[in-house]
C-alpha cells in the first residue's frame, strides 16, 4: 500500500510555543551566562513549566507521552531559535533507562518526578579519563555490601551534574576478565547526589570551551543501595546501547536547528552587508556555500526523520539514528562556517552570537559519538567491512 507523507513543518503548536519561549531568553541572556559560566536556570524553569522536558514520560507517569520526532522538534526549535538545549536535553532522553529498563517500584517512585521538574534526571555519569569512548573497559567499580553497592572510580565529561537531584552512574560489578563477552559485567545504578556528595561523591567543575556545566566525578566509597540498581546486574551495557538511539536522533535535531539558524543569519547578512555599491550576497563566492550548506541540511532532515519514524514504530534503527547524526553534524558545521565567513570579522564579535553558536555546533562532531566512530560503525555494521578498531 502506498503510504503519502508530508514533509513540511510538524508539530506546528509545539513549535510555536517553544519559539514564543525562546524569544524571551535572547542571545544577551547566553552570552551573560557564558561569561560567568552558569546553568540557565531561568530557561530550564521556562521550558519545564511549559511539559516540554516531560514529552517522552508517559501520561501515566505524569509526563505528556509524546512520540520521539516530537521531542526532536522541540529541540530542534530551540536552537533554531539560537537558544541551546545541552542545559537540559538530557532529562528528555536519559529516563529512558528507567523506563525500559527500571522496576514497577523504581518508576513510580522517580518518573512522576522527573516528569514535574521536581527532580532533576541530567546527568549520566560513563566516560572515564583511561578508557574514552571505550566503555566496555571502564574501570569504576561498584562491589555489592549487604543492601548496598560500595562505589570507586572516576568520570568525566559528566555535564550537569551540579545541577541535577540524580545521576544515572555506569560501573562494573564484575571485573573484566572474568566475562568473555565485551560488555557484559557493567550495571546501571540511580544516584541520588543530594544525598551523596560529601559522602563518598566529590563533583568538580570542568571549564570547557562551551559552557555546558561539565564536571568530573570522583567515586571513594559511596555507598548506594541495591534497591537503586536499575533492570539486571551485569546487564547495563546493553542497557545503555538500548538508548543511544534516542540519544542520536535528539542530538541530529539540536544539530539541524543550529543548522538552519545560521542559514537565517548568513542569508539575511548577505542580502542586507553593502560592499562594492552592492549586497555580498550577489556574489556567487558568498551564495555558495550558504546554498551548498541549505541543501545538506534538507538532506539531514530527511533521514533525521526516518530515524525517528523507524524508533517510533519500535523498529531497529541503528543505522539510520546513526547517519541522521552525522550529516546533521556535517550540516551545522558547515552552515556555521558559511556563517562565519559570510560575516568576516563582525562574526567574531561576540554581539552577533555567531562565535558561540559556532563553538558549540562544533561539538557535535565529537560529542556524543564521534564522526569517525559513526563511520566505523557503518562499514562494520552496515557494509560488513573487518573491524577498524
């Protein structure tokens, strides 16, 4: 049967209240947060007020109950509004553990929670400074005691986590040489950092060339309890690769928002910059890579889309999140170099946001999962070329 698609702007309400938001929180707002390096508290407040942060919870649980491209639309809104969601994109996706993977008790107690604001879910403690994007060898260990698990490691480029009430911690409850699969021995546990810092937790903060509130963690005893233990001991790997879909296509969606932000700001300076008795925009040097740069973003927004129809359908996805991810990187990337050429010097200047948003589009070619790893990836998986790494 032959199924017709529209492909125009959806979730018209949802962007529309996100824009009518964003307008309130101008880039003097970012640029004064940056300078001080601080959380956007009043943003964050805005946009939980609004449900927006709760659009993946069920209605049962308190949150709205909305499909994954209508939580990649309200990221995307943000920062094609120049806003930045890194603050608190991460209590949309990272419950997603507890949903799937949580006890009927654990859900109960936490989503409705998560779903209100009242609780912070934004932090996600993986990354460790020996091991990278090599999460099977990661080193913090937590050894079970009694009705607890005793905690010792390190993390790092954990973002929010002085902002956040919880984090979701990967740790090894079993040393590696004792499982011959890779991955397996790895748990998710649920911390509750108000009631762990200074006992056994130490948060501290990670400057960075974006002001995203990244910190390191350091882990010298503390005991969490067993009841927090999320699905399975030993299972947390596949735990976490369960929703690293979602993880990309939000991100594919804050990387198109960039994206076309800048296409905005560069096409609207080139027709309006008067150089030579005429707008730069006439000429083809300036038009150029502004074009080359709408059409890659068309193209990403498209398989954007059917990496978010497939995960809501519950179908595999891997490849297709994976690619969105990519070329919506390569999008806002390249968009922000049209961007920033186009403007010359004035794009320096802090005054015209184009500095920032261009510092922070760069990270997604390394963050959450690199260009290179995502390349790997396709010609192990998908072309079933040998294994480069």
């Amino acid at each position: 049967m032959t199924q017709s698609i529209a492909l125009g702007e959806d979730y018209p309400e949802i962007r529309t209240g996100v824009r009518a938001i964003c307008k309130n929180f101008p880039g003097s707002y970012w640029r004064g947060l940056d300078e001080k390096q601080e959380y956007p508290e009043a943003f964050v407040t805005a946009l939980t007020e609004a449900g927006y942060l709760g659009a993946l919870i069920p209605e049962e649980y308190g949150g709205t109950g909305l499909p994954l491209r209508a939580a990649s639309v309200i990221l995307e809104e943000i920062h094609r509004s120049g806003c930045n969601a890194a603050a608190c994109h991460a209590q949309l996706y990272i419950m997603g553990t507890l949903l799937r993977h949580g006890s009927a008790a654990q859900k109960q107690q936490f989503l409705p929670g998560i779903a209100s604001g009242a609780l912070r879910l934004q932090a996600f403690g993986v990354t460790e400074p020996s091991t990278g994007t090599d999460t099977t060898q990661l080193k913090t260990r937590a050894v079970r005691d009694g009705d607890h698990f005793v905690i010792h490691g390190q993390k790092v480029w954990t973002s929010r986590a002085l902002q956040s009430d919880l984090l979701l911690l990967l740790a090894r409850t079993s040393p590696a040489a004792e499982d011959k699969k890779r991955g397996n021995g790895l748990s998710v546990f649920l911390v509750d950092l108000r009631d762990s810092v200074g006992k056994g937790l130490e948060i501290r903060k990670l400057p960075a060339m974006i002001n995203h509130n990244t910190t390191e963690l350091f882990f010298d005893g503390l005991r969490v309890p067993a009841a927090n233990l999320i699905g399975e001991e030993g299972k947390g790997f596949r735990y976490l690769l369960d929703g690293l879909n979602a993880e990309r296509i939000l991100i594919a969606a804050e990387a198109l928002g960039d994206a076309r932000w800048f296409i905005r700001t560069a096409t609207d300076y080139a027709k309006e910059r008067i150089v030579f008795d005429r707008p730069i925009g006439q000429n083809q040097g300036v038009q150029f890579p502004i074009a080359r740069a709408y059409a890659e973003t068309e193209a990403a927004e498209l398989m954007l889309r059917k990496a978010a129809a497939l995960f809501d359908a519950a179908e595999a996805c891997g490849p297709e999140a994976n690619i969105a991810k990519l070329l919506a990187a390569d999008a806002s990337w390249k968009a922000g170099e049209a961007c920033m050429q186009t403007h010359g010097g004035f794009g320096l200047a802090r005054e015209y946001d184009i500095e920032r948003k261009w510092r922070e589009t760069r990270l997604f070619q390394i963050a959450p999962i690199s260009t290179n790893l995502i390349l790997a990836y396709l010609g192990e998986h998908v072309l079933g070329m040998p294994r480069s790494y």
